[in-house]
C-alpha cells in the first residue's frame, strides 16, 4: 500500500536531518497513551504497523519499557524518519524499523507471533480490500491473549461525526474512490468474524481507539 495522497497536516521535515514531525502525531500522542496505560501486556513483543514518523512509537517505547518494540513502515523516506527517533531516543526496547507493508499478506508468518500490534491513522488511507488484508494478517501475528490497538477517524452508522471529518472522507473520496473512513461497526463486525473481542474506546476529536483481543490459548 502506497498511495501519494494530499493531507491536511502532513509531515515535514524537522531540525534533525531525515527526521519527520507531523502535527497529527502530536496532537494525539498523550491521549493515545493515557488510553493504553494500563490496557496492554507488560511483557513480550509489539510491533507497530504503519509507523509513519516515527515519533508515536519513540513514546509507546518509553511508556512501555517491558514491551520490545519494533516500527515498521513501508515506505523509504519515513524508514528514515523512523530510524532518526529512534536513535535519538536511544532506547534499549526499541528496534530499528523493518519495511512491512501492512496491506499485504504473508507479513504476520515473517514478524509474528507478537502481544502487541499497534496502528494509528491508516485505516481511512487505505481500500476495504486492505483493510480485510490487514485485519486478518493482525489475527494471525497476534499470540493468544494479543492485543491489537488501532486508533482513527471512523464513521458511525454511515455517518461523519462533524462537518470537518466529513470535508476530510470526501478529500480523501475525491483522490482515490477506493479509500476513506470505514465504518466503526463494520471494523468491529469483521474483528468479530476473525474471533477478536471488541473494546471501543471514545477518543477527543471524535476519533475512536479499538483493543481487539485474541483469546488465550484455549480460549473461545
């Protein structure tokens, strides 16, 4: 998936040469990480798909000092991004980032079994098609009693929750007809279809964050 979209608040390039910030990263980091205190494992191995900047897995990596993270991306320029956070940050639980492209399939027998898998705002940038890809690809890289967060812009029956995120889906409509925002319940109907327990959690600007769970081993 790689897709040259125009975006409201894209990143740019900050002081540290190769290194992005997007505002978007962070306006939503704090509450992002005041949702998953306390909601994810305190051991084992996370992977972020879709890392983007990179500065969103540089936080979770602190936060979460129990958990080895691992950023990915599928693009060059944000690998680099990516790669400079995390040197600058130094953290002995964060690995460099690997190139995965999340849409696609085959990626959860290379990276997984993994207890966390984390996705911020891509859901809305990509088809149906991929979004089915991906789901089912996080199924399968999820170990038992995994958690998968994923967090955006969601429709709720149909239906934008403001005039601003209905102005952003019909940008995003008119680039590409194939993307825009999903359905919240059409996410939790096809997590439910691969056995994942559904958490919803309401999020500031009308964005929502999902705790899809895999069951423990022997679990129904």
């Amino acid at each position: 998936m790689s897709r040259k979209l125009s975006l409201p608040d894209g990143p740019a390039l900050g002081a540290q040469a190769g290194k992005l910030d997007a505002p978007s990263a962070r306006r939503n980091l704090e509450p992002l990480l005041a949702a998953l205190a306390g909601r994810l494992p305190e051991e084992g191995r996370a992977l972020e798909l879709a890392s983007g900047t990179g500065q969103h897995v540089v936080a979770f990596a602190r936060a979460h000092p129990g958990l080895h993270w691992t950023p990915s991306d599928v693009e060059m320029a944000r690998l680099a991004s990516i790669a400079a956070w995390a040197e600058e940050a130094g953290l002995p639980n964060l690995a460099g980032p690997v190139r995965l492209d999340a849409c696609t399939e085959g990626w959860a027998a290379r990276r997984g079994p993994v207890d966390v898998l984390v996705l911020v705002n891509l859901l809305h940038l990509i088809s149906d098609a991929e979004m089915a890809a991906l789901l089912d690809e996080a199924e399968q890289a999820l170990a038992p009693g995994g958690v998968f967060a994923l967090y955006g812009p969601f429709l709720r029956g149909g239906v934008a929750t403001s005039a601003g995120d209905a102005a952003f889906d019909a940008s995003l409509r008119a680039q590409d007809p194939a993307i825009g925002y999903k359905d919240a319940q059409d996410v939790a109907d096809v997590a439910g279809a691969l056995r994942l327990t559904v958490e919803r959690v309401e999020m500031p600007a009308n964005n929502l964050l999902f705790l899809l769970r895999k069951p423990a081993q022997g679990g129904v």
